[in-house]
C-alpha cells in the first residue's frame, strides 16, 4: 500500500492535480509516524502508510491551507480523518473543490500506551510487523529482550469499534472497503452509565486529575479551529487554568460539549495526550448520545445538516426542565 | 572526597532517617507512570525506572502557586503571602540530566539581576542525591548539551548502581557527611563504575557536532527559511514545555473569592500557546506554531546560552518521547546545524 501511496503521489504532483500532500512520513523512534507536508514528487519516497499513523492529518488541513493560499492541498485520509474533512467542508472552513482526497483503508492505529504499559516500562528500541504479529526488541533498566505481540491485542479502542474504516470522501482509493466490524460500539459507555452517579464521577475525577494542562488534546483535534478558543478568553477570564480538579474538569467537559455531533471519535486527542487521560468515554458517550436523539453519525455526508444548525418540530425536548 | 559503598538494603534505613529532616521527594509509580511524589515510606520508592515522565522542577517552581492573598475590610487591605510551611526538600533518585537543571534554573531564578522568592524559599536548604545514569534511552542526549550520564552537577551526592549496592560520589560536603559511616569503595567498584560511565557515554551519540556554530547559526538565523518548515506538524501544545526540566515561563493570574478577598497566582506558561505574547492590543507577535517552535528553539540554544552561557536543555529526551507529533528536538537542532 505504500508503493502504490508514492507512486499515486509522483503521479498526482505530475498531473497538476495537488500542489502539495499531507500525509505521514517516517517517525525517529520505533511505532512512530509523523505528519508532514510534502512539496513535490521528488518528495513521494517520504511518506508513509501503516499503523502508528495515529494523528487526524485533517488537523493540518486550515493551517496548510492558510499557509498556502490558491494551492490545491492533496491530503491522506483515513476513515475518521475523511470524515473530519467532511466536518470541516460541511462547517465551511474549506472548499471541497481545493482538496484531493487520498483515501486509504485502515485497519487500526497501534495503542502505544497499551503497549507500553504491557511491557511495564521497557524501552522498544526496534519494531518489525509481521502480519497479525509485532515484534519488538525492548531493553530496560535489567534486561535486553525480544517480545512479540498480536497487533490485535494492542488496536486504539478508537479502532476497535470504529465502523467506518474507508473513508467517507475520496478522490482515489487505496486498499479494499473494510467490512464494518460487528461489535457493540457502545459496550464500554454501557458499562458507564451502568454505575452510579457516584461510582462514574469518581471515574472521571482520577482521569481528569491526571490532566497537565498541555491542550495537546485541544492541538490534536481538527475540530478545536477556533480562532480563540473559550480557555484563552481572558477578557475577562471566564475559565480557570489551574490544574484544581474543578478547572480541569470544566475544560473537558467544556470541549467535549463544543465537538458534540462534530467529533467523528478518531481517538487522536486521547493518542495525544501525554498523561493518557481517558477521553474517549466522554466524545463516545456523546456520539451515542447525538446517535439516539437525532440519528446523527458525525462527517458522512457533506450534504446532511448538522442536528445543531437546524430545528425540528418534533426534536427531543425532554432535556428542557420548566423554572420553577 | 572519598567515594563509599553503600548497600541496597541500607538505602531504606537511610531514607527513614532522611524523613526525620526533610520531606523526602523521591521517585515512585503513580498511574502508570513514575514521578517524584514526597514519601511517605521508603518502601514507596522505585529505583528501577529510566526517568519520570513529569519532571521534579516543580519542587521548587510548581506548576501553580498562590503568591499572595487579600482581603479588603473598613480598615484597609490586608495582603499576605501564604507561608511555606514545609520542611526543606531533599531529592532522592534524580537523574543527572534533572539534577542539571536545577543549576540552571538557579540561573534564572535566583540571580544577582534577579532573586525570585517563589523559587528560593523553595529551593533553599534543598538536598538532591542522584542517580547516575548506567542505560540511557535512546532519546537522551545530555553529552550534547553539556551534561553526562554520571554528571554530579546541581547535586550533593551521586550513587552509581552496581548490582547490588551503590557507589556514592559525594560532591558537597552535605554528601560526605550523609556517607560518612559507609566502608570505602574498593578499587575494584571504582574500575567497574569507570566501565559503566564510559559505556553509558558511548550509548550516547552527539546530536550536533559543533553547538558554538548552532549558537551562530542561531544568531543570523531569525528570519532564516529553515524555520519556514520546521513548525510545520506542531499542534502548538505545551506537553514539550510542561515536560521539560528546564522550562520556567509563567503567566499571572488573579482570582476573585468575593468582593473583598481573593488571590494572585502564577501558573506555568508555555511558549506554544497562543495566549503567550498575545498583548492587550490583541496583536500577537507570535501568531503561529512557526514564531512559537522558533521562540523555544531561540530561548534553549542561543537566548540562554548569551544570558548564562549555557545551552537551555539537559538533554533529557522527554519531549522527544512525549510530543503528539514527533517533531523530535534532535532533529530541528542537527538540521539547524547542517543548514547553510
């Protein structure tokens, strides 16, 4: 898939059809790939297609383009980066037109903090996939040794109960469509509301007390466009910036409410983090949740209106409580 | 001074008679990950681990801190600075390349231009006791910027891990007194402690071969093009400034409790965000991830270096390991370097 990546890339800069291309190159460390922007098909041999591609290269896309104005951005996509362009076309932050869709077929992004953690604080000094296999080479304080994983085991949660692996929106196509998974998406938010009040906002307040603060969330998120976004507003200050439970609970829920029926859960803002807070149980409880009150999937079609820009007569209304 | 041996199974009894004067801060495994957490036991601590994730400044420059609190009644304003009502810190597991910084942040902090209270009232009296460094990540390059695997700087005593005991090389005076009633260490330690530094260095390759021509480059180099391409995957996050060891930008802000009360604190800040130069005319000098990837670049390897004369980075790796992105430091630095 790569091969044909780079070989579609030479041909797309030859044709006059892109001017540039986002896509991943190489990272400098094992299960790493980088976003990059790549100039012209000289360039083709640096990108890169395969599992550690974690970041939503739609993120890229307003910057890129405002950096680059009249030029035709070629962009990689995968499922939920696709749909995050269809989000972002919808929401018209960029026209269709400047863009050409490299689809690609994905079958997972690697959890790496998952990984990390099975390995219990070793160093992965090389890694080589083989198949459904992944072999590592690991050192840490005591011992240097080789360890090989299913990839399965160790596939983003994002992925493992994604249902739209082939993007959405393309112009050309690499890899065959993927069978949508048959799993319940929403096993782990059933789990959630299960408990008590009590038992979840416990959940919530030893995640969220892991938060530094670092909006690498906020970074990786190709919804969070704002030009100033609601934590930076400090005329006057409305929202703390402390690292009090309060303060960081308010941010989350905050941003989690503002990508409501925009965020596509691609997961990248949970890759991001650096504390490996969990954030998805909040962006999936909220895709569930646009799912059963409006029947709303978030970036597949760029022609349907999004439940918030529009008023029917009979929308759910049981959430407005009389005053007293 | 002489270098001792002391024995793991000492290390406890010592860190409980450490806990008679000090609040002990030392690494020990919290969500996952390890950081530098005051002790309540020493069976907390873990002395096996590469390096913490959160870096142990924020012992002595947390990342939020009252600075003073007021409150107003018919009589006047009243302000006062919460009193630090702790004992003084003493660091135990420190890494060479985070016992480093702490020299340089007393640069910053506690200068002759310039003496921050916040800082020093924490810092003073403080004990480190290191850990050198015998495996090295891949991501560490502390031998670049002017530090070692086994370096001694900003500490008061450095153990060397030896399998099952520890060879300590005090540096002050405090450390020669903490070691004084351990056996010496045998030649045959000291030869095996040679042999790991030399090993531990070599893991290390330099990332740029000449840093005086990098401060150059540095000094021509603001509206250079290289810059043009460098920024380009930041996400303009602050996790490589909140993770850095070296890192000491702070914001002011004021809290309100009512009409008459409330408080002043500082919070760390981060050249990555946009709020950071953004003036009150709502001109941001910085209005992208490429003036704000420059300004980190600038402040770490030419701004620090005119001001101290030393590179602002130890080398630690952590923001290479850390960034969303992987725009990895090593690489903007050696691609600076090799630039024309």
């Amino acid at each position: 898939m790569e091969d044909q990546l780079r070989d579609i890339a030479v041909k797309l800069f030859k044709d006059g059809s892109v001017d540039l291309i986002i896509g991943y190159e190489a990272g400098t460390l094992p299960l790493r790939a980088a976003p990059c922007v790549i100039k012209s098909a000289e360039e083709a041999d640096r990108l890169v297609w395969n599992m550690n591609c974690g970041s939503n290269l739609a993120t890229y896309l307003l910057p890129v383009a405002e950096a680059n104005p009249e030029k035709k951005l070629g962009i990689l996509a995968k499922g939920c980066d696709s749909r995050s362009i269809v989000g972002l076309i919808k929401e018209r932050q960029i026209e269709r037109e400047r863009i050409f869709v490299i689809g690609v077929s994905c079958s997972g992004i690697l959890d790496r903090r998952k990984l990390d953690n099975a390995l219990n604080g070793a160093e992965i000094l090389e890694a080589q996939f083989n198949g459904d296999k992944l072999t590592l080479k690991c050192e840490n304080v005591e011992t240097r040794h080789a360890v090989s994983v299913h990839v399965a085991d160790y596939i983003h949660s994002s992925c493992s109960t994604c249902q739209h692996k082939t993007p959405v929106l393309h112009d050309i196509l690499i890899g065959e469509p993927d069978v949508e998974a048959d799993v319940n998406v929403y096993e782990h938010v059933e789990a959630l509301e299960s408990q008590s009040a009590d038992e979840r906002w416990e959940y919530f307040v030893s995640e969220m007390s892991k938060c530094i603060r670092c909006y690498a969330c906020r970074g990786a998120c190709p919804f969070c466009y704002c030009n100033e976004c609601f934590v930076d507003q400090n005329q006057p200050q409305w929202f703390g910036k402390t690292n009090e439970l309060s303060d960081t609970m308010i941010f989350h829920l905050v941003r989690a409410f503002h990508v409501a029926g925009r965020c596509v859960n691609c997961g990248a803002c949970a890759r991001a983090c650096p504390m490996g807070v969990d954030l998805m149980s909040l962006t999936k409880k909220i895709e569930k949740d646009m799912n059963e009150l409006y029947g709303y999937i978030a970036g597949m079609d760029i022609e349907e209106l999004a439940p918030f820009t529009t008023f029917e007569e009979d929308d759910p209304q049981e959430f407005i409580v009389e005053p007293d | 001074m002489e270098e001792k041996i002391i024995d793991k199974s000492e290390i406890g009894p010592l860190l409980s008679k450490l806990k008679e004067s000090y609040q002990v801060i030392a690494p020990v495994r919290r969500d996952g990950d390890i950081s530098f957490e005051r002790i309540d036991s020493a069976d907390e601590v873990v002395l096996e681990f590469s390096n913490t994730k959160k870096v142990p400044k924020s012992v002595f420059f947390p990342q939020e801190e009252v600075m003073f609190v007021y409150s107003r009644s018919e009589s006047g304003t009243e302000i006062k600075e919460p009193p630090l009502e702790q004992a003084a810190s003493l660091l135990f597991g420190v890494r060479p390349c985070d016992a480093r910084s702490f020299s340089l942040l007393d640069m910053v902090f506690d200068s002759e231009d310039y003496k921050d209270i916040y800082y020093i009232r924490r810092r003073e009296g403080a004990k480190v006791i290191g850990l050198a460094c015998t495996s090295p990540r891949q991501t560490c390059f502390c031998t670049t910027v002017g530090g070692g695997p086994f370096n001694h700087d900003g500490m008061d005593l450095l153990l060397v891990d030896l399998g099952g005991k520890y060879l300590a090389e005090p540096v002050t005076d405090y450390g020669e007194e903490l070691t004084e009633d351990f056996p010496a260490a045998a030649d045959a330690d000291k030869q095996k402690r040679d042999q790991m530094r030399e090993n531990a260095e070599k893991c290390m390759k330099p990332i740029v071969a000449d840093l005086d021509d990098l401060k150059n480059k540095l000094d021509t180099g603001f509206e250079s093009d290289f810059w043009d391409e460098l920024h380009t995957k930041c996400i303009g996050c602050a996790t490589c400034t909140y993770l850095c060891p070296t890192c000491h930008c702070f914001d002011i802000y004021e809290e309100e409790e009512d009409n008459n009360s409330g408080y002043r604190l500082r919070l760390w800040d981060s050249c990555s965000l946009p709020l950071f130069t953004l003036h009150t005319s709502g001109h941001n000098p910085r209005p992208s991830t490429k003036e704000r990837v420059r300004q980190r670049i600038m402040h770490k390897f030419n701004y620090f270096v005119t001001n101290f004369n030393e590179f602002g980075c130890v080398g630690c790796g952590r923001c290479v390991q850390n960034c969303p992105v992987n725009l990895d430091i090593r690489d903007v630095i050696s691609k600076i370097a090799v630039s024309s």
